[in-house]
C-alpha cells in the first residue's frame, strides 16, 4: 500500500507540474498575442515616387519609419501628439524629404545610417530630371546606426541590418516577437530594390537579401517602401527575383 501510495502522490505531483508548464506556455502565447493587439501600424504612401511611410503606435510610445513628402502633415492630422523617433532606412530624397519636418513638429530622434548627406539624398539627380533645383529640406541625425546590430525604440527591441545595392546606407529594422521587418527599398512584393543609382550593386543586395532577409521566418511581415505588405514565405517562393538564392 506503501509503495501504491507513493506512486499516485508522484503521478499527482507530475500531472500538477505538466498542467503548470501548459498554463505558463498557454500564458506566454496569451501575451505575446496581447503584445502584438498593443502595436498598430499605419501607412501613408505620398511623393512623386509614391513612397511608403509608416506611423508604429504602441502603448510605450510612437515611432515613424521614413518620412516621404507630406508624411509630417499625415501623422498630425492623425492625431499623433508625440513621435519618440524616425527610423530612417536609407537617405534617398523620396524616404527623407519630410525628415526634418517630422523632426521639428514632434521633436524625433532621427535614427539613420549615416549622417545627413547630400550624395545620399540623390537630390542631384531629382533636379535633372525634374530640369529644377530640387533640395531635400536638411535634417540632424541624433542616432548614428552603423556598426549597431540593434536598438531600442518606443520599447521595443529591434534588430538591424545593413544591406547596401540600392543604396550604400539602407538599413533594415526587424522585430521578431511581433514578426515585423521594415526593409525600404530593399525588398518588395515581387521585386527587389533598383541598383541602376550610383554605388548600387546588385550582387550586394542579392547577397545581403539572401543573408539578410531569406533567413527570417517565413511569417515574417515585410513593410516596404514602396507598394503592398508581403511576407518573406511569399517572397521566398513568389518573388521572380530571388530564384536561386
């Protein structure tokens, strides 16, 4: 009877602790699932080049990624008091032209590859074609990101990654709790960023995309900076582009 007793008492024990683990594990989905209903991301698409800007609320605070031509006048009349920063993915005219706009409405923290410059902006060539004199409005960067593999904004961690060929400073923010990647013009929707600009390369950004983007879960979001959402599986099999990698 002993040795009966103790046997139940153990399997008790067991059942207790498994029903435990389940209801830790079944709470950790529970709020990751919380988390992702407390993230709500807007997009705006404006510019000549109908560029994609995003506004990221989130019960810690508000960011914006990119900051196409009026983008600034966007988030005011949304309602948006506060934006704790811009991320910028890359510095070409059609992603920053609202930057310092942002800047000086919401008094952002701009986060950006490089420093503000002017061969970045590819402005030279927007005036050629356009036969004016085109300037992007200047901005300060307050956050320098080369050589960072991560930062923290509005509480939430994100990864980055450099991947040049369509620019030498595109970065990529990703946010794998919420599978979200912001990626510019790196990666779209049945295509992949142009490399005709100057400094553009296409083995780089072939490779950084192959190194870079193809290794994020396939559920992964993908937010471009141009067009619609897509997912890096749909990419992954869909996408003209990458067959091969």
């Amino acid at each position: 009877m002993l040795g009966r007793f103790d046997s139940e008492d153990t399997l008790q024990r067991v059942r207790k602790t498994t029903e435990l683990s389940l209801f830790r594990i079944e709470l950790s989905n529970a709020f990751r699932l919380y988390a992702s209903y407390m993230v709500h991301i807007s997009c705006f698409t404006g510019g000549i080049a109908q560029t994609n800007g995003y506004l990221v609320e989130s019960s810690q605070g508000n960011f914006v990624v990119d900051a196409p031509e009026g983008f600034a006048a966007w988030v005011k009349k949304s309602g948006v008091m506060s934006v704790e920063a811009l991320l910028l993915t890359h510095q070409h005219f059609d992603h920053c032209q609202d930057a310092a706009a942002v800047q000086k409405e919401f008094g952002a923290k701009v986060y950006s590859f490089a420093e503000f410059s002017r061969e970045l902006t590819l402005e030279f060539l927007m005036g050629f074609v356009s036969g004016t004199r085109f300037e992007v409005a200047a901005f300060e960067v307050d956050e320098i990101l080369e050589g960072r593999d991560e930062i923290e904004v509005a509480g939430l961690k994100w990864k980055l990654a450099h991947v040049p060929g369509h620019s030498l400073d595109s970065v990529t923010f990703y946010q794998g709790e919420l599978g979200l990647w912001f990626g510019g013009d790196v990666l779209f929707e049945g295509g992949v960023g142009r490399t005709d600009f100057p400094n553009g390369s296409s083995a780089l950004l072939m490779e950084g995309i192959k190194t870079k983007v193809l290794t994020l879960p396939d559920e992964t979001r993908v937010l471009p900076g141009h067009g619609g959402e897509t997912t890096v599986g749909d990419e992954r099999v869909g996408n003209p582009f990458l067959t091969g990698l």
